[in-house]
C-alpha cells in the first residue's frame, strides 16, 4: 500500500509599506517563514499606505484583490507580515471567508513546532496563552482548547470564549509560576559558573546566521544546525578550551532573533535570554552573505536593548564567508565596524569551512586573558572539549 504525502496548506503572503526602511517588498522572510512552518506560498500582494485602516488594515480594496487572488490560487489562508488588531483579524476574516492570521501568531506556530526542552515548551506556552488571551483564534488546532458546534468554523464555540478567556488567564499564571522556578534554577547555575571564575560567551544573532554551526564546529557538539529560521530554540551550553588563555570558558547557544520578534516571545523567553543578559562576552553573527545585514544588525541589537544585554561586550563574526561572492569577499578578515556608534571589533569567518575559526580562537583567548588570570601550572591540561553539558 502506499501512502500519500499530505499536501501541504496554501497562503496568500501580504505585506504594508508604511515607509520603514526594512520594508521586505518582495516578502522573502516571511515566505521563509510559512515555508518553515510547513505552508506553501500560493501568492504575495504588497501596497503602500501612510497608516493602517482601522477595520481592515490593508484598505476595501485591496482586500477584494487579496480575496480573488486566493480563489485564484485556490489558497486556505493569508497571512500578513505586520501584527493585526483581533478587531482587523476579525473583519478581515468576515471580508474574505478565510482564515487570516499574522506573523506574531506564525512564529509562536513555527516557536511551538521547535521547541524541545521543558523550558522551552513552557515558554512558547507562556507567549502563546499571552497572545490568545486577547482573540479568539479560530485554527491550528494546538492552539485550541475544543471546537465549536454546527455552523462553526472548527474553532471554540462561542459559548465557550469568556471560560476558556478565564481558564487561559489561570493556565498564565501557572506557567509563570514554573518559569520562575527554571528562572531561580538557572540563576543558581550561573552562581556556581561565577564561583568557579568563569568566563561566558553567548551566541547572539540573527536566526540562520549560523549560530548552531559555529557552536558546533567550536566545540565538536552535534547540535541541531539547517539552513532554516529558528532551527534550534533550545539554549546549549558547553566548555570550550582556549590553548592561548590555557583555560576553559563556558560557550552558550542561543535562540536566534528576527525582525519584530513578539514582545511576548522575548517575555517568555526572559529565562533563557538571560544567558546573553549575565555574559562576560557575546558573539554576534552575522550572515555575511545576506545583503540585508545590517538592518539584521540592528533588529539583534534593539532585542538585546530590550533583554537589558545591550551593555556586554561583542565581537561581530561575520560568518558564511564561503557563501559570499568572490567580488564582495573583504580585503581584510578583521577590522572594527562602527555599531550605535560604538566601534566593536568585526572578524569574517565560515563555520562550514573552518577557515578563520583559529583568528577566532585566538581573540576569545586574548579577551579572557585581559579579564581573568591564567590557570597555574598545576590547572587541567587536558582538552575538555568533549566533556558533559554544563547545564
């Protein structure tokens, strides 16, 4: 017998230019997005406004076109690249006869696919609980307590939204409860690193930069690293020695950040973004290959601000070098470049090839040196690369 695969659901993409410069006319990320969370893109409509209409957000018109491009196209779906009002959701729903839903509620989907460790789930269902709390939201059905009856769509029923408002304003608390618990658990781990002098690095970054892949190829770990958005949300934390500095430092991975990241995601995620918050050093990476850089720069660095971690050293490491064009390659793979006005050291690398990782090997260890002694001749010598997790 064999078995079908099932065809994946189909979106119409939309995206408003208010005239923001990292306006994505052509949709790519979110299309990346849908594509991570397992849609297949059936159309893009984009426009141009100077302020969102307050019923529709895109306006009677255009939402007219959006709707024969989904008939068209035969699409299930739309979904808009900016964050709707439940009111606007709402409206647009009447206004196309399909689901509609948002970037906020695509990446809480793509969030809850991804996460694996207790904390992480817990997390994604702090922000989730947040973000339901204010509508009612009528699919993926993880995101529903029961369905409605005849004549509904498949979401709760309408005598159903003021208790389940109530039993997700109770499950909120409760989820916050134990996050607090991992919250102390974690800051007892991070006394006892401190206790024993060490040093912490961070990997900050834009999702897909390469975090996972640099971490890996500095520690020999195995973990999980693919050329997709939010490949890992987990953080990892593991000892990487330094032959230069003669000691070991503590190295952390992680989850990566992107251009208006829910403010619910970086509050859930508060326990785990702390790691980069308590860091002596954080390594941002950079998708050297990616002409969108520097405006990926600067959504880490308000992220960051908002995580009270603005204030860490960094180094930037320009990754994927092998990726770039042979005409944009640097004629120098170390230099300064200028960030919010601060001059922060910028090394090129590829953690696919190896090639500057030992550049960047011996500046970690430059950096440790200046901060902490080095170990006498009776510390470890061995190469505790391979050692047990520290967290």
């Amino acid at each position: 017998m064999v078995t079908q695969s099932r065809t994946p659901p189909s979106v119409v993409l939309v995206g408003v230019d208010f005239g923001v410069p990292h306006f994505d006319g052509e949709l790519l990320e979110l299309g990346l997005l849908a594509e991570t969370a397992g849609y297949r893109v059936a159309g893009r409509v984009t426009c141009k406004r100077r302020a969102p209409d307050p019923a529709l957000f895109v306006g009677s018109g255009k939402a007219d076109e959006i709707q024969l491009l989904a008939q068209s196209t035969g699409a299930t779906e739309v979904l808009f690249d900016q964050a709707l009002s439940p009111a606007q959701q709402r409206n647009l729903e009447r206004q196309l006869g399909l689901p509609v839903n948002d970037r906020t509620l695509l990446i809480l989907e793509i969030f809850a696919q991804r996460a694996r460790s207790h904390e992480g789930k817990l997390q994604v269902e702090l922000a989730r609980l947040q973000y339901l709390s204010t509508r009612l939201v009528r699919r993926w059905s993880h995101l529903e307590r029961q369905s409605g009856g005849i004549g509904m769509r498949g979401g709760p029923g309408e005598t159903q939204i003021e208790l389940d408002r109530r039993m997700i304003g109770e499950a909120i608390k409760r989820t916050k409860e134990r996050l607090e618990k991992v919250k102390k658990q974690r800051a007892t781990q991070r006394r006892q690193r401190e206790r024993r002098d060490a040093f912490n690095i961070s990997l900050v970054g834009y999702t897909n930069a390469g975090k996972s892949s640099l971490f890996n190829a500095l520690v020999k770990a195995r973990t999980y690293a693919a050329d997709q958005l939010f490949a890992t949300l987990d953080t990892t934390t593991r000892q990487l020695y330094l032959g230069e500095a003669g000691r070991s430092v503590s190295l952390s991975d992680t989850v990566g950040f992107i251009r208006d990241l829910p403010h619910g995601l970086v509050d859930a995620f508060a326990a785990t973004l702390q790691e980069a918050a308590d860091a002596d050093l954080l390594l941002h990476v950079v998708d050297a290959s990616n002409p969108d850089h520097p405006e990926q720069i600067q959504s880490v660095m308000q992220v960051l601000h908002e995580i009270g971690a603005d204030h860490v050293p960094q180094i930037l490491v320009f990754n994927k070098l092998d990726a770039m064009e042979a005409e944009r390659r640097p004629v120098r793979t170390q230099d300064t470049l200028e960030v919010d006005g601060v001059a922060v050291p910028r090394l090129y690398l590829s953690a696919h090839t190896g090639e500057g990782l030992p550049a960047l090997r011996a500046l970690l260890a430059q950096r440790v040196l200046q901060t902490l002694p080095p170990i006498d001749a009776n510390g470890p010598t061995v190469d505790p690369e391979q050692g047990n997790p520290l967290v």
